[in-house]
C-alpha cells in the first residue's frame, strides 16, 4: 500500500538511522565512564556531550518521521521523551497532548507536520498537538511568523515543486502519507497562529 518509492525511501531512512543510532549510543556511553572517572568539566566535553545528546535526539526524532512506520503503537512517555530531547535548548517549546498510546503511523504524521510547523516559527515559539475524533491538530503560536507560501501549498495542492530542497522535503511527504491513511491536510494562519490538520 502507498508509493513504491516512498515506502522505499522509509526503508532506506529507518536503516540509516538504525545504523546511527548504535555508534552515537557508544560515543554517549564513553563520554559517561569518562565523566565518572573525573574526566569530565571542561568547556571541550561539554560541547562534546552536548553534540552527541543533540544527534542522537535528532536521529531518533527522523527514524519515526522519515522511517517505516510499521504496526507498532508508541506510548506517550517514550514520543514525550524524544521531543523533549529534540526541543533541548531550542527557542520553540512543543506540548504532546495525546494522553494513550498511538499508531507508530499516527505519530509519523505528526513528526513531519511538526517539521512543517516549525519552519514556519524560526524565531521560536509554542506548538501544541492535539488529537480527538481520529482527527490530529498542530496549532502553533509565535510572535512571528515566517510562512513560505510555495511551500504551504504543496500541502493542500500535493503540487511538489521541481526545487525542492531536502530540508523541506516533510512539506512534499506528509499529504502522500496521508493521503495513504485516507487523510487530507488542511492550513490555516491568521495572524501569529498556524493551525495544521490532518
């Protein structure tokens, strides 16, 4: 089901980040025993902790988003988690409401339209995520706001632009995905707000 080519590319994502995922974890690990044996402190491992702590967010954050969705359910604490680490010291603060478990595809979605949400508020802001009746909302705030229209439409309109950049490939991906979930996304900004259905 879905676009041979998308569901090829999930595989292609889910392996990259799996293979990533390990090396990053041992790296994270050593930098503990070091820590432990007093080696820790200084201004160098600090950057280094930090960098290691930021990759490995961000790759758990893309093997849902850009990986193989599967039949698996993801609990509330473990999707918490992973945008809590993802948001570690970023300007734009993001709230999961979803109380129970959902769908691995479910979460996907809303991973990508996530991504779309936020490179709309580069200044920062509050996202909140939302679901009810089978239905998710993404509605973000923000003092300001940077909307790219020629992206936004490709939302609605699934009309993918021939210079489409890799960092907004999300914008190209979501209403494929959803619409294999028979799904159809919906915008609307007024103002400092952005509301994102789906």
């Amino acid at each position: 089901m879905g676009t041979p080519g998308i569901n090829l590319a999930a595989l292609i994502g889910s392996r990259i980040c799996h293979d990533l995922i390990s090396p990053i974890g041992a790296i994270n690990n050593g930098l503990e025993l070091l820590g432990m044996s007093g080696s820790d402190g200084s201004p160098e491992m600090d950057l280094i902790q930090e960098s290691v702590g930021n990759a490995s967010a961000r790759i758990r954050f893309f093997r849902i988003a850009f990986g193989a969705a599967g039949d698996q359910m993801m609990g509330r604490a473990e999707v918490i988690a992973i945008l809590k680490d993802l948001m570690e010291g970023a300007r734009l603060q993001v709230a999961w409401g979803p109380m129970d478990a959902q769908p691995r595809s479910s979460v996907r979605m809303a991973f990508l339209a996530l991504l779309c949400v936020e490179n709309a508020m580069p200044y920062g802001g509050r996202v909140e995520i939302s679901q009810e009746a089978g239905s998710w909302l993404l509605h973000g705030r923000a003092d300001k706001l940077n909307i790219d229209e020629t992206l936004w439409s490709v939302l609605t309109t699934r009309d993918t632009p021939d210079d489409l950049r890799p960092a907004h490939v999300q914008f190209a991906l979501l209403p494929i995905i959803a619409g294999d979930e028979s799904r159809r996304v919906r915008t609307e900004i007024s103002g400092n707000e952005i509301r994102l259905r789906f």
